[in-house]
C-alpha cells in the first residue's frame, strides 16, 4: 500500500522538522527525504506550485547529506533553509 501525498508531506515535514530541531540526522533519513520528494514530485495529483517549488532544493539537500562527511553539520548549515521548508509543508496541511 503506498503512502498518499498528504501522508508523505506529513512524513516529510517530521524528518525535516526534526532535522531543524535537533540539528543532527542520519544518512537514511536523508535517503528517505530524497524518495518522498521524488515521489510527490513525480505524482501529478499536486498542484500546489509553491510546494512543488520546494522539492527539487529539498531533493538536492538531502542527496548532499548523504554525501556528507559530517552529516550533522550539513544539517546545521541548512537549518533556516529546513525551517522555510516546514514552514511552508506546514501551510498547505492546515
């Protein structure tokens, strides 16, 4: 069974928020991030274009984060990037 869009903005926002909050992640969870948002891209069931918008910068932050040496501090240098992201999810979820 596949997550809908709605479920993988929620699960999306999590990682991201809790990436911002605690400033400290894991190469999987950024492997998770860049899945969710290749599939909510790749979904045309979206047309929210400021959320649309999002995805390819969160795609690209995460696929550095898995590159990264020190994934914590890749997380820190992107915190106020993550807390635009979350709070953008945040406006489209109600």
């Amino acid at each position: 069974m596949s997550l809908s869009v709605e479920n993988q903005l929620s699960l999306l926002r999590d990682i991201l928020s809790e990436h911002c909050e605690s400033c400290c992640g894991s190469k999987s969870e950024c492997e998770q991030i860049s899945r969710l948002a290749r599939s909510i891209l790749s979904n045309k069931s979206t047309d929210q274009q400021e959320l649309l918008a999002l995805l390819p910068g969160i795609h690209s932050y995460s696929s550095a984060g898995e590159k990264a040496a020190d994934i914590n501090a890749h997380i820190t240098s992107n915190r106020e990037q993550l807390e635009d992201w979350v709070e953008t999810i945040n406006s489209f979820q109600g």
